[in-house]
C-alpha cells in the first residue's frame, strides 16, 4: 500500500531519523508542516506591519535531500502585505503542496476568519491551484461563506475539525493568553464528540472540502491503540465525505495521547470497520490526488 502521512513537524536536523521511521513503518511520504516547536511559530520573518512570513529551511532540504520522501506545506498570515508574491513562489516551489491557515487557534483569529479577513488567501490559492490547509478548531460551519465565495477553491479541514480536546484545551488556552481562555477552552472541549463532529459532517456536502484525519484520539477521548471509541467517527466520516476526501494524518510530533508512530498508523491500516478500499484511499490515496503528489 501506498502509505502518506499527511502531517508532521520538523525542525532543524532530524530529516535522516524520520526516513529511517518511515521506512521501518512502511510510509512512502510525508508532508511536512515546518514548525519548530521549542519556539512557537518559528520559522519566520518578523515583518513591519507585525505579521509573519514563515520560512521552511529544514522541509526545503530535507525534501531536496530525499527525493520523493518529503513534501511541505507553507503557513500563512493574513497579514503579510505580499501574499500574492508568497503563494506564487509557493505554487512554483518543486516541493510545496498546500498552503496552511491556522485561525483556530484564538478566538480573535476566528473572529477575523468569519469576517474576511482570511478571503484573500482563498482567492489567491484558488487562482493559483493551491489546496489549503484550515484548521477551525470546532467552527468548520464558517468554511460554508468561503466555500461559496470560491468554489473553485480545495480546503482541507485539520485535526478532524474538531474542537480540542480534553489534553489539547490547556495548551490552545495558553496560547491565547486571555483572563478567560482557560474557562472557554474548557467549555468547548466539553462539547459533547457527537454534536461538535455533526458540524463538521455538515462540510461533506461541498464536493472542494476534504477531512485531515489527524489527532483522533485527543479528539474522541480514544486514548490507547487501537483507539476504538473514534472508529465510529471515522466511519461516518468516510460515509459522509467519501474515502476520497479523507486522508490520515499521524502529526506524530505533536501527539498528545501517547500512541507511537506505528500504533496511529495500524489503527487505522488494521480497521476492520474500512474496506480495502477505503484503507488505501485514508492512508495514501486520497493525499496524492488532493496535493498533487506523485508517487
């Protein structure tokens, strides 16, 4: 099977461990989201209107390095004055494949992203032909504007479209900095799995929207392989999405229940509940076709 893990992070070094991984794992690729995590949201440019302009050194060499291992996505700040110039050179780059928002984060960045201030990144990638990465964190009912304002657009939905979860909360909390951040966080990782995931469920019904299945175990309280209690969800998932706008995602780096890198790819290569079919399509296909990448 041709095996795509849809999202990991590095940093400097590390390129030549994660092919020896990948190959003990049977993984032919995987996409890079270059983020450092000893210091947040590095690497970037510090730009003077106070935005950001990521870089990806490490995933650039790494995919040089490797050929046909790696590929990267490039981040975004709706802030930075040459967006255009940005995903133009991400379009033409030989191993870029998708660009990444992440306004899920802090409630002021959805705020934005529900009153436009992300539509210039959707337009510039639909012109452009450039899937993008959206992570909404429990608010995929907001893709419903943009989608329609560019139906020509490819979005894919992050980490289930879930909110954080139980293990996740705290850390978005901090993020956000708020007097009130722990109480929100809290009461929106609260959120019954069954109510927070029919929205996203709702997202199905426009043919340019794909579901990223990635932090499933934080997400449904799955918590130890086989992760049994998000099979349901995966399920309806599939049923509703097509196994062709579902791709896995083990964001290994970043995992907060514990599971290694093989535990979240075999449950979901050894799900019953998937048909062949639909394994090959979660576990590989679905990335190929979506982010253009050969094999």
């Amino acid at each position: 099977m041709d095996i795509v893990d849809s999202q990991v992070h590095l940093g400097p070094g590390g390129a030549a461990e994660m092919v020896a991984a990948l190959d003990a794992l049977g993984i032919a690729a995987a996409l890079i989201d270059e983020y450092w995590l000893g210091t947040p949201g590095e690497p970037y440019y510090r730009l003077a209107n106070g935005g950001t302009r990521t870089t990806s050194p490490t995933a650039e060499l790494a995919a040089w390095t490797y050929p046909g291992r790696f590929s990267y996505l490039v981040r975004l700040d709706p802030r930075d004055p040459e967006l255009r110039a940005v995903i133009r050179l991400a379009r033409d780059a030989a191993h870029v494949r998708a660009l990444r928002v992440s306004p899920g984060m802090t409630r002021g960045e959805i705020a934005d992203f529900a009153a436009g201030v992300y539509d210039e990144i959707f337009a510039l990638a639909c012109e452009n032909g450039v899937p993008v990465f959206v992570q909404l964190a429990g608010q995929t009912q907001l893709l419903e504007r943009v989608v329609r304002a560019y139906p020509d657009s490819r979005i894919v939905i992050c980490h289930c479209g879930m909110p954080p979860g139980a293990r996740l909360w705290p850390i978005v909390a901090q993020m956000e900095g708020l007097p009130d951040s722990e109480t929100y966080w809290r009461a929106a990782a609260a959120e019954p799995h069954d109510r927070a995931f029919a929205r996203v469920l709702q997202a199905a019904e426009w043919p340019q929207v794909a579901l990223k299945w990635a932090h499933a175990p934080v997400s449904f309280d799955a918590v130890g392989y086989p992760n049994l209690a998000a099979r349901p969800y995966l399920r309806a998932a599939v049923d509703a999405f097509g196994a062709d706008r579902v791709m896995w995602a083990s964001d290994i780096s970043v995992n907060q229940t514990g599971e290694s890198w093989a535990e979240l790819l075999f449950a979901i290569a050894d799900n019953p509940e998937l048909s062949a079919a639909e394994r090959a399509c979660v576990l590989g296909g679905t990335a190929r076709r979506w982010l253009d990448w050969p094999a």
